[in-house]
C-alpha cells in the first residue's frame, strides 16, 4: 500500500508495483464535493471512474416508489437502489414499487 500526493504520483506508484495506492485528500474532497452538491446525499465512495455508491437521507423521497422517483434499470435516472435499510431491516434490491418510509423520515410511525 502507498500514498500518492497527487493523480500523476499515484500512476507512478502503480506502475511500480504498489498494489494499492490510497490519496486522502482527493478521496475526500470528491466526497465532500459529491455532499455539498446534493444535500440528500449523505456519504459517497467511489468505486470506479463512473460508478459510485451513495448513502441518501429518506426524508426528501417519503411516500413515493423508486419507480416514481426514476430509480431501477429501465427508469429515468441511471441510478438503481441497492438496498434499503429501516432500523434493522434491510430490503437488498428492493422492486421498483417499493415505498419509500421509514425510521428517521418525516411521517414515520410504527416500522
């Protein structure tokens, strides 16, 4: 594992033989960057060039499907939900009819 200073010293360091290389500052300003831009998003990891990982607050989407939101593989957004998590249920790959309600969302009684 090594720490690169920046994107040219982390391809150096690959080419060399670090099988990992780790920069913390632009991880984390992407991830900063990725919180200030859109408010719901609660935490972002890349994991590519193009795909990432959020973790959103329920609160703005209460009520609604994923289907009405845009989400899943044919939806209006290029975004699908990997799971969704109420206290200690967790729904994996949830069907685009799901509702969106639950712990900590306006609205929330019960479950």
């Amino acid at each position: 594992m090594a720490r690169a200073k920046d994107e040219l010293h982390g391809e150096i360091l690959s080419r060399v033989g670090a099988d990992m290389v780790v920069n913390p500052e632009i991880e984390m300003g992407a991830r900063i960057a990725q919180s200030t831009t859109f408010a719901e998003i609660v935490d972002h990891i890349m994991l590519s060039e193009t795909y990432g990982v959020s973790k959103i607050q329920c609160h703005l989407f209460q009520g609604r499907t994923l289907s009405d939101l845009g989400f899943g593989r044919l939806g209006a957004t290029d975004h699908i939900v990997l799971l969704i998590q109420r206290r200690q249920e967790i729904i994996i790959i949830p069907e685009t009819s799901q509702v969106i309600t639950g712990w900590g969302c306006p609205g929330h009684r019960g479950t």
